[in-house]
C-alpha cells in the first residue's frame, strides 16, 4: 500500500492512500504538537543549523527555506523557537515549520566548552592598548591587534570570561597583557577601557 506525501491542515495529517481508487478515502492522524526550544547555532552562509529542543531529546535541523517559509529573517543564537517537527529513521528530526521565534535577551550567555587547562605562557608584559580585529564566541576565540599592518595576537574565550566581559565587538579598544604561548602570542589578561 503506497501513500502519498502528507500535509497538515487544521491540526490534522492527512495522508491519501494511493491503492484506493476514491479520493474521499484519507488516513488521518493527530499532528504532534508545537515544541519549544532554543536555537543552538545557525549558519547563515551553509543555510542550516540546530534548535536544541526542551523536551531533552536530540537536536533538530532546522533549513533556511523553513525558516523563510515562516517569514523570519532572524536566527540569533540563543533565540527562543517555537516549531513542529518530523523525524525519519535516516535524517532524524527536521523543523517542518516556524511557529515563532523570540530573540535572546542581553542575560543569555550559550555554553561554551572550556579546555582542561590553559595554555602556560612565557614572558607576560605590561597591559597594552589593542582593538579587537575578531572575536567569534561560538568557536572560542578572536583576535587583537593595534591597527593594520601590526602582528595579530590570539585572545581564547576563557580570557575573555575570566575578565567578566560577555562578548567583544570588531573594532572595541581594550587593554590586554600577552606573551608567547605554544603557537606564537596568546592574550594572558584582558579589561575594557574605562
């Protein structure tokens, strides 16, 4: 018995079973309902990412066209997704369709997973005046430098962390102290400008 694609229409699937000859016969069954979740990343350039669900289960992907077929724009990190899903033994649980989305608030701060220990660092100097050139929370580090044409120093979240500072803009002034760790200069300390 071959069924044809189903669809949901006023809380109901409709699934048409294309063995029967009339078009009156359908299959029906409940549509699970909406689940909540937070968006764990998305990628805007690959056009996909993942909505981490609150009912503990596995992560669902949530596509581009999905999102757009909802008419948002906006995926932050972090952000509150309300959404229905399918699951299939071979793709596991896909977002069929938005509900909502709320972005997150200045007090959501995503996990990050910290190394076992930090690199040791060698002759730490004084605190210097950089900007940031880069900073990317979701890999776990960035970059800082004191303008064009000057060597770029590596700078780990954890340093950002320690220092109590959420997040770092593309061209924010900070002061940092750095030194020579086991692939070139690495940031030991770091404090916004006051």
């Amino acid at each position: 018995m071959g069924q044809w694609p189903w669809w949901p229409y006023k809380g109901v699937v409709v699934m048409l079973d294309s063995s029967r000859t009339s078009s009156s016969q359908v299959l029906l069954s409940q549509v699970p309902p909406p689940v909540s979740g937070r968006i764990k990343w998305f990628d805007w350039k690959k056009g996909f990412g993942f909505v981490t669900p609150e009912d503990g289960l596995c992560d669902a992907f949530l596509n581009i066209e999905t999102l757009h077929r909802g008419g948002f724009k906006d995926a932050a990190e972090g952000s509150q997704i309300t959404f229905d899903f399918t699951e299939s033994p071979t793709k596991g649980r896909r977002v069929s369709r938005v509900i909502s989305i709320t972005p997150p608030g200045p007090e959501y701060l995503p996990p990050v997973k910290l190394p076992k220990t930090p690199p040791v660092l060698r002759n730490v100097g004084d605190w210097h005046r950089m900007s940031c050139k880069l900073f990317n929370r979701d890999k776990g580090f960035g970059f800082v430098n004191r303008g064009k044409g000057t060597e770029d120093v590596f700078l780990h979240v954890t340093v950002v962390q320690a220092a109590g500072m959420p997040d770092l803009q593309e061209g924010q002034q900070v002061e940092v102290r750095f030194g020579n760790g086991p692939k070139g200069l690495m940031v030991a300390e770091i404090r916004p400008i006051k």
